[in-house]
C-alpha cells in the first residue's frame, strides 16, 4: 500500500510505524474471511482492510478522527485473528493500537459514552472498586430489564451471582518451592481476575511450587495496562506498565527470576508488548527484558513437563481464547498438556473465532458481542462436552453466561490432575 506521510507527520514514533506497517498491506483481503465483526455485519469498513483504509486516510490527512471512522474502529474486537490470517505479515495490532491512541486525543464522544469509558478505567483495573461495582451489579441485577441503555443491562449481566471473598494469595509475597527449586518466576495476578474468579491464582500458585517454582507476588505490581491500551488511554495504560516492569525488575535484581507468569491471556499479549510500548522510553530495556521473560502459564508448563494422571474421565471442549492464539500465537500447549494428564480433549468448529468478550469489549458494543457468544457456545455445546476449559477470564466469563456446561481454567484441570483439589466449579 503506498503512503503519503509527510517528513513532518513521520517524526512521530506512532506515526512511523504506522507507516512501516500499512505499507505491508497488499489489499489482498485474505483477512476478511476469518475477521469475527465482518462475519456479523458483512460491512467491508468492518473488516480488517477496511478499518486499515479509514486508519490510513484518517492519519495521512492529519485531521481530528470523526464519527464514522471511531464507529468502525470501536467495533473492531482486536481478536487478531487478521494476523494470523495475513500473508503479508501486517503489524494489525499496532495500528490499531495507535489508531485508539489517535482517536483519543482527537475526537469527543458523546457524554454518555465518556462517562462509561471514564468508569471502566477507573473501576476494572483496581480489584477493590471492581468488587464493590460488582455487587452493585448484582443488586441491581432484578431491575435491569429497566434500564434504557443496553451496555448498562451488559454491565449488570457480567455481575456473577456469588462474588469470591478476597484470596489472601493475591497479596505480594513469596511462595515457596516444594522440595528443590528449580526456577523462582513472578505471577501476574491481574485486576479483574482477583474479583471474579481467584480459583485460577490459587490454582497457578499451587501447581507451580508443586512443580518446583519459587512463585513471587511482587510489590508494586498491579494491572498490566491492557484495558486502558485497548481504549486508547495512552498515558493511563503506561503508567500500569511501567509500574509492572519496575516491580519485576527489582525482583530480577534483588533474587532472579526465571519468568514471569501469566495465565490471562489477554494480559500476556499485551505484557509481551511492553518492549513495543516503551521502545521510546527511559525504561525500553527494562521494558524489553520483562516482555523476554513474560510468558504464558501453559508455555512454562511444557518447558517443565509435569507428570499427572486426570482423577476422573473428562470430555473437556477446549476454547482457544484469541489472546492466545493469535495474539501470542500459542495454539497446541493447552490441548497437550490437557491430553497428556488423560483428558479427552476435543475443539469446536470454527475455533478461531472470537467469542465477544474481548476485554470491554462485550460492555461496549453488546449486540456484536452477544452474537459472538451464541455462534461460540452453539459449537461449544454441539460437541457435548463434560467441561469447558479456558486459558482467559474473559472468555470464561462471557462463554459461562450462556451455557450449563461448566467452564474451567486450564490450570485447574492439570492442577487437579497433578495433586491438586478437584476444581471448584466441578464439585457442584
């Protein structure tokens, strides 16, 4: 694709490889046929090449983002799976990452959609406030056929019926190995994670120092920025980071770390990303070792092999979050692992797809996201499983409002497969 940036507009970092990267695009549209949004709305602005052609106009112009441009930027899910699909290598991620960035500092949406976005910045990422929100949600859960606009019924919907007390593994510390340590790593417990559902920590925690991990909560550390990237809040979303990389780099410094742990995957691409994020910044190199040393839970699980046997004969419907199969392109990890402990492991049609949760995605644009969830759970269900697992809270939550079939955390099946209690949901 050519460009037209001017010397001026390629002096911007943002803007420069924005340019690198639309200059990859050979239009081929390859990425249509797997892109989630142009599936439902069959509208070519909402495809990947179509965004690509309103983020290029958009950006060469100079001119503040306008109305039609941020409608089909906003419905973009960021599911990635346009780079997986491309045969050009087209940096998607990146643009769009800087097209929100852009639209943030140039365009003014309506009050109400300021507000809701000014709320989801200032309550998911802090676990505390998340909780409180959570079970006001709940409360308000009988009234919600009342409210007039569909992303706050979608708010109140996303409130679970029973709210997790507090894990005091969440607070920073440091987990011992069982018997001889073989590597010290840090775990990312996440901010909505620590709300929702602390089965999975526990669960991380506990396999790990089985396995021979010293397991390091570390001061400081907090969300990793995502949501707040992912809306184009910039200086929000560094400064999450930025406090994540200190905290981890001191650890490193003071005791090693051989890792650092991540079993969201949503968080993982995104701290995987740090070195892009700060490649301007005082803190680059650090930046650049943390994302060396992030990985997900399932990646250190088969560089360390565990040994187990399932307890109990499982049909389990694994569910590819695409933070992780696109994102960090980490596809067969979890199904082996889930096979080699004795799990019958089976996948649904069209597992690349994207379920609609998509971080905020599913409280922002909820219509698109309810049609993600029941095309996803209708292949989920059409293969009869015992269980679903899930490497991503997200998906967990947004598939697990649509069915009966219970769903799971990958680790807490090969935690239980390897010593640990059976998982929670599973003893109901």
């Amino acid at each position: 694709m050519q460009t037209k940036f001017s010397t001026d507009q390629l002096k911007d970092p943002g803007t420069a490889r924005a340019n690198e990267i639309l200059r990859t695009c050979v239009h081929c549209g390859f990425c249509t046929a797997t892109c989630p949004t142009y599936q439902v709305l069959g509208d070519e602005l909402d495809s990947p090449r179509g965004r690509i052609y309103l983020i290029k106009d958009m950006l060469e112009s100079g001119r503040p983002a306008d109305a039609r441009t941020v409608r089909h930027i906003d419905r973009c899910l960021s599911c990635l799976a346009c780079m997986t699909t491309c045969p050009s290598g087209v940096h998607y991620m990146h643009l769009v990452d800087h097209a929100r960035a852009y639209i943030e500092a140039t365009y003014r949406r309506p009050l109400g959609e300021r507000v809701l976005r000014w709320i989801l910045a200032r309550v998911i990422p802090h676990p505390t406030r998340f909780r409180v929100a959570l079970l006001g949600a709940k409360m308000a859960r009988p009234f919600a056929r009342f409210l007039p606009d569909a992303r706050l019924r979608a708010m109140v919907a996303l409130a679970p019926r029973v709210v997790p007390p507090v894990s005091r593994n969440d607070d920073p510390q440091v987990f011992a190995a069982k018997g001889v340590r073989r590597m010290r790593v840090a775990l990312l417990t996440g901010c909505a994670q620590k709300a929702l559902n602390t089965h999975i920590n526990d669960a991380t925690i506990r396999l790990l120092t089985r396995l021979g991990c010293e397991v390091v909560v570390a001061e400081g550390m907090g969300c990793c920025g995502a949501l707040t990237h992912h809306m184009g809040k910039t200086g929000e979303s560094h400064a999450s980071a930025a406090a994540n990389i200190r905290a981890w780099m001191a650890q490193k410094r003071a005791g090693g770390l051989d890792a650092v742990v991540i079993n969201t995957s949503g968080c993982g691409t995104t701290v995987k990303d740090y070195g892009h994020m700060f490649r301007n910044d005082a803190l680059a190199e650090d930046a650049a070792e943390v994302a060396r040393l992030a990985c997900d839970i399932s990646e250190l699980l088969v560089r360390i092999g565990p040994v187990g046997k399932a307890p109990e004969p499982l049909r389990v419907a694994y569910h590819a979050a695409c933070s992780l199969q696109h994102g960090q392109q980490i596809r067969s990890a979890p199904k082996d692992l889930l096979k080699t402990m004795g799990f019958e492991v089976i996948e649904p049609a069209d597992s690349h797809l994207c379920c609609g949760s998509a971080g905020t995605y599913n409280l922002l644009q909820p219509r698109i996201s309810a049609e993600l969830k029941h095309r996803k759970v209708a292949t989920l269900q059409a293969m009869a499983p015992d269980v679903i697992a899930a490497g991503n809270l997200g998906c967990m939550m947004q598939i697990g409002s649509g069915t009966d079939i219970r769903v799971v955390h990958t680790v807490e099946l090969i935690d239980w497969a390897t010593g640990g209690p059976k998982p929670r949901v599973l003893q109901a």
